[in-house]
C-alpha cells in the first residue's frame, strides 16, 4: 500500500467530515424549523405576511453577515477554532429563541443563530475540503450538503409531530446538535493547508501523516502544496483577472442555488399549499416529504459529483427541475386542488427538490471550497456564502408577497425560468473539477485553462 492511504486514514477522515458535517445539521435544522414553528407564532404574535418575512429572514440576514466575518476569523485563528466558535454561537441563539418574550426578541435570536449558521456555511465545507483526499473530496464535502437536508427534515419531523405544542420546544432541540459539534471539533486535527498558510510546514506534514496514512502520499502532498504556497493575500486579490473566473462560477452558483426557488419551499411550502386548499397537517405532511426527496437526492448527488462529475451532474438536472417547476405552475393556475390534481402538485413539487437540490444545493459548497487559490480560499469561500445568504435573503423577504402578487402559480413559473438560466450558466462558466487536486485547480487559474 505504498501509494494509498491506508483504510485507517480513510476512517479518521470520515470520523473528521462527520464531526463536522453537523455543522451542517444546525444549520438545516435552523433554516428549516421556521416553516412549521411559523404556523404557531404568527397567530400567537398577530403577524401579517410582513412580519412573517422579517422573522423568517432575520436567521438569514445574520448568516450573510457570519459567512463574511468568518473569513478573516479562519485565516487568523484556524478553520477548527472558528468551527467551534460557531458551535457555541449556535448555543447561544437557540437558547434565545426558545426563551423569546415577544417577536422582536424571537427576530434577534434568529438573527444571533444566523451569525452561527453563516460562519458554518463558510467553514465547515472549507475545513472539510483541505483535509481530504482529491478522490474523495467531493463525496466527503458533499457530506455537508447531506446535514443540511438531514437537518431540514428532522426539523419538518418535529414541527410535524410538536404541531400542537410549543414553538419554543422546536428551537430549543437545537441545541443537541449544538452541543455534539463544540465537544467534537475540540478533538480533530487543523487544516494542513491553513497550517502551511501560516508557515507552519512541519504541523502540516504531521496532520498530512495522520490523514493519509502513507508518508510518500503525505510527502507528495506536502510538496505540491509548498510549491503552491503563498501566504494570506488581501481581499483585493480576488480582483486580480486570472482569479476572476473562479470568482464568476463559484458566485455564480451561489446566487442560483437560492434564486432557483428552493428555499422559497424550505420556508414556506405549508404556508402556500394551505392557502392553495390543503389542511393544515396536510400541508406539513408535505414539506416532511420534500425533506425525504431531499435526502435522496443529496445521496445520489453526493455519489454523482464524483461518478460523473460536478458540471455533467448540473447540466443533466436542472432542465428536469425547471420543467417540474412549469408542471407545478400550471397545475397552480388550474384552480382549487382535488383528488389527482393535489397528488400531481406535491409529485411535482418533489421532482423539482430532487432535481435542484441534486445538483446546485449539492456542487456549491464543493465547487466553492475547491476552486479558490490558498491565499483567499477563506475570503473566497466568504463570498459564496454571502452571494448564497443574500439571494436567500431576497428570498425569504419576497416569496409570500410575490404569490400574494403573481399568485403561486406565477411564482413557481418565475422560479422555472431561473432554473432554465442555471443550466445556460453552468454551460457557459462553470469547469469540471472532479478528480483534480487543490493545487490543480490553482495551477489551472494561473495559467488561464481553468474555464475550458
């Protein structure tokens, strides 16, 4: 086994992405809570559709803010500090969510809970991509992505069954999570890659040795990250023309991934499809099984990014998600659902989250953490978070009054179109990275191949 990594190394890696994915957990639990919980707090805080928006979307207004102050908090104190940092952060918010006396305290606990679940976005997938192996990166990444869908069903799980409790019980599970991930994080390894950021070339080549299992392959490995060393560039780097493409494609897909329509269904699919005629249990029923299909397509994407790659895995779904959209749309506009009608809305309404969250909620956070050169990797990261918290916020401020406008009909249609868009994006802008090391990739930018 000169060459590889012994299985040993294989599980610590494992054990390191699974600590740390439930990062990814809280931050799916937490986004996700809100569509049940909000069935309770509106009526008991007399909210109209603003007010409803604002507290849906001060979780998200807090996580734009996170991802972009964890940036230089990664660099400085390290990816695993910064981890914990959000964990305890994490503590915090949800204990001030299910202690909440009136709206506008419940608004800044879920805005101190989105400072948790940004800087999560911004580093967990980050951490998780410079400790593991260039052929298994993608799936290990991908882990994250499986949290956060894991997260966002257990939260419709138990805003389904606490349906007739309190609201404060769903936030204040939360903490469970919490907690494993602060105790967790307290025990791994730091990034080999932050450490020879920092000069650090000995601690790297100990984690590398750890990780790996194999002195040659860490050696290697060390060897190409020393010739591609160069240490924390400022955020006008990121200006420079041979890093621009990296920025077009990773921002990119952040901005799609949320401005296709997916979390507009996170928040408030029990909120519409009630309005549209379904009972109140129904319509949570609902969104339990979109978190299902979520999960399906999380797995098969988590496998599809390295089978068949990042930028095949996109341009094979997204058309079949702005198609189910359309269907969705037109079946919307048919009027009151009956019988089949209401069977073939929640059957399209599941096509479009496998197909979508197959394919951009899957690739962004890998595609991000992989295609940015050491020296702004973090800061790099920061603005695929932000770009996806921003278009999130967008969002969550506008997607009740647009079906009060358009109806959810319109709606729905809009957010086909933007599907469609995607697909013409990735065509155009977004590289295959599958199977290619860090330093590939970077080397790739420098030299101006990185798009073909």
């Amino acid at each position: 086994m000169n060459e590889k990594e012994r299985p040993e190394a294989n599980l610590i890696i494992d054990v390191i992405a699974g600590i740390s994915a439930a990062g990814g957990l809280l931050f799916g639990y937490d986004t996700g809570i809100i569509s049940a919980a909000l069935l309770q707090i509106a009526p008991q805080f007399h909210l109209g559709i603003g007010g409803q928006q604002i507290v849906t979307s001060a979780i998200i207004a807090g996580a734009l803010l996170g991802c972009l102050g964890a940036a230089p908090l990664s660099d400085r104190g390290g990816r695993r500090r910064t981890v914990m940092l959000a964990a305890t952060v994490f503590i915090i918010g949800t204990a001030m969510a299910s202690l909440a006396g009136s709206v506008w305290m419940l608004t800044l606990a879920r805005f101190v809970l989105g400072l948790a679940v940004g800087a999560a976005s911004q580093i967990v997938p980050l951490y998780i991509s410079e400790l593991a192996p260039a052929r298994r990166r993608g799936r290990l990444v991908g882990m994250f992505q499986l949290a956060v869908v894991s997260g966002v069903l257990v939260s419709f799980i138990v805003g389904y069954l606490l349906r007739h409790d309190s609201w404060r019980v769903m936030f204040g599970l939360g903490a469970i999570p919490a907690v494993i991930l602060l105790l967790g994080m307290a025990f791994l390894p730091n990034s080999p890659r932050w450490l020879a950021m920092r000069g650090d070339f000995e601690g790297a080549r100990v984690v590398l040795r750890r990780v790996r299992g194999n002195h040659h392959v860490a050696e290697r490995e060390l060897q190409d990250i020393i010739d591609a060393h160069d240490r924390q560039a400022p955020w006008s780097e990121l200006a420079k023309p041979w890093v621009r493409p990296a920025l077009v494609a990773s921002i990119g897909i952040g901005l799609l991934c949320q401005l296709s329509g997916i979390n507009a269904v996170l928040y408030y699919a029990p909120t519409i499809f009630s309005g549209a005629g379904f009972g109140e249990g129904s319509a949570l029923l609902t969104s339990v099984a979109v978190g299902v299909a979520m999960i399906v397509a999380t797995l098969f994407g988590s496998w599809a990014v390295e089978a068949i790659g990042r930028r095949t895995l996109m341009l094979w779904m997204l058309p079949g998600a702005s198609v189910a959209l359309f269907i969705l749309a037109s079946l919307f506009h048919a009027g009151q659902p009956t019988g089949l009608q209401a069977w073939a809305m929640v059957a399209s309404l599941l096509a479009y989250a496998i197909l979508n969250v197959g394919s951009l909620s899957v690739t962004i956070w890998i595609v991000g953490a992989e295609i940015y050169p050491l020296s702004v990797r973090g800061k790099g990261m920061s603005l695929v978070a932000a770009s996806h918290w921003g278009a999130d916020l967008l969002i969550s401020l506008t997607t009740l009054s647009m079906v009060q406008a358009f109806g959810a009909g319109g709606t729905f249609m809009l957010f086909g179109v933007v599907n469609a868009l995607a697909f013409l994006f990735v065509l155009r802008y977004v590289p295959e990275t599958r199977g290619r090391s860090l330093e590939e990739i970077e080397a790739s930018l420098r030299d101006g191949t990185f798009v073909r």
